[in-house]
C-alpha cells in the first residue's frame, strides 16, 4: 500500500518547480492530487503526465480569498476533503532593496507567499477537522530563517511570516489533529532564480539543489504517522553555508 493513499493533497505553485516535484511525488504514493498555480497551460501540463485519475488542474490567485474559497469547494466535490495541503505558491521582484522596492511590489510578494499561505490554510481548515486530522507544509527558504540581500525584504519578510504561521497553526490545531511543517530549502534550480538581479551562473545552478530533493522532504512530513509532527526542516545544497 502506497504511503499516501487514500489522501487528498492540494499543491500551490504546482505547475513549475517544487510544486510540480510534490505533485509528481504525491501522486506516485497513490494521493488524489489537487493542481494550483496561476498558469491553467502549466497545470494541464502536469496533471497529464500524473499517474492515475485522480487529478484536478485548478487555475487560482492564492491571493485571491474569493477565487482560493472557490476553488478547494471545487476541490471537496471532486476529489473529497483535503488531508495534505502544501504552500509552495511564490514570487519575488528583481527590484529588492527596502530603499528601492516599490510599495505595490512589497504588497504582491507578501500577498502571494504569505497571505496566500493564511488563505489556503483557511479553506482546509474545517475540512481537516471534520477529518479528525491533516497535515499543512509551508515552503518557505533559508531567508525564512535569515535576512539575505540577494532575497530582498519583501520575500524575506514573507518567508519569516511563514514560520510564524507554521508553529500558530500547530499550537492552536494540534489538539485537532492537525499537524503543520515549515521546510527552509537552499539555492533550488527553479525559475525563480531567473528574476534575481544577478544571474547565478551555470556551473553553481548544476550543484544546488533540484526540485526533487525539496518533495523529498515534503513526503517525509506527509508521510509520517498522526502522532508524529516534524516543525521545521532544513535542506541545503553541499556548496551553500548554513553555519
């Protein structure tokens, strides 16, 4: 029996990178998967080449309460309640610094990879009590744990919020069963990277790490048994300092 059968997974950010690695991930353990992003081309992209047809391509705007409450009803209808939820929806500007970043710039970075996170937790909230339990996994980044330059102060902001969420939603859902795990990956190779003010270049993007490597720890955090909850993991590439 697949680790993860029987579960309903929802993925933001699915269509590229890390989310589209979780996705793959999940529904290779036998998870009814759930398919988020903004790019419907992207999603569609994916969910054909998932195993199995339990697969759901939504279009939304996690920032978006109105479209993220209409899109997880749609998700309960279709594949039933959702019992894993990852937040991996993410953006960031070129322009980053707290002297130079335009306000409406700080407000769409945060909006997305925080208040997205708050949004999504929200519309799975009642669904995982009545379950008797669930599992939430926010993808944040080493600047989640420490101010960077190179991440900015709207996305380090963002990724810093994220653990507050993370550890608020295991005091206070806990006693529910629900169980949240906030991830801290490294250098990843995944698009984003393409809209840093310098590029990295191609040698250092060849021994930082995949994507994969990233959905293997969202699986560990999914896969461990209810009464088991990991709070954080750290994941970094063997080239890149953590000390």
């Amino acid at each position: 029996m697949s680790i993860l059968e029987n579960q309903v997974a929802a993925v933001t950010g699915a269509g590229t990178g890390i989310g589209r690695a979780v996705a793959e991930a999940f529904a290779r353990e036998g998870a009814a998967v759930a398919l988020l992003g903004r790019r419907e081309e992207k999603l569609l992209d994916v969910a054909a080449q998932l195993p199995g047809d339990r697969v759901l391509a939504c279009s939304c705007d996690v920032s978006s309460r109105t479209q993220v409450a209409g899109v997880f009803e749609r998700i309960r209808e279709r594949l039933g309640a959702v019992s894993l939820l990852v937040n991996n929806a993410g953006i960031n500007t070129v322009v980053r610094g707290l002297a130079n970043i335009e306000p409406s710039d700080w407000d769409h970075v945060v909006a997305v990879n925080l208040t997205g996170a708050f949004n999504c937790i929200r519309a799975v909230l009642p669904g995982m009590r009545e379950l008797g339990g669930g599992v939430i996994i926010n993808v944040s980044s080493i600047a989640g744990k420490r101010a960077a330059k190179v991440a900015g102060v709207a996305y380090v902001a963002s990724k810093h919020g994220m653990v507050g969420l993370t550890h608020s939603t295991n005091l206070e859902e806990g006693v529910h069963g629900i169980r949240s795990t906030v991830i801290f990956p490294g250098e990843v190779d995944t698009p984003i990277l393409d809209v840093r003010p310098e590029q990295v270049p191609a040698e250092r993007r060849e021994r930082i790490l995949r994507s994969e490597d990233v959905a293997a720890c969202v699986l560990l955090a999914a896969g461990l048994p209810p009464h088991a909850c990991v709070p954080e993991i750290v994941i970094t590439p063997t080239i890149q300092s953590y000390a």
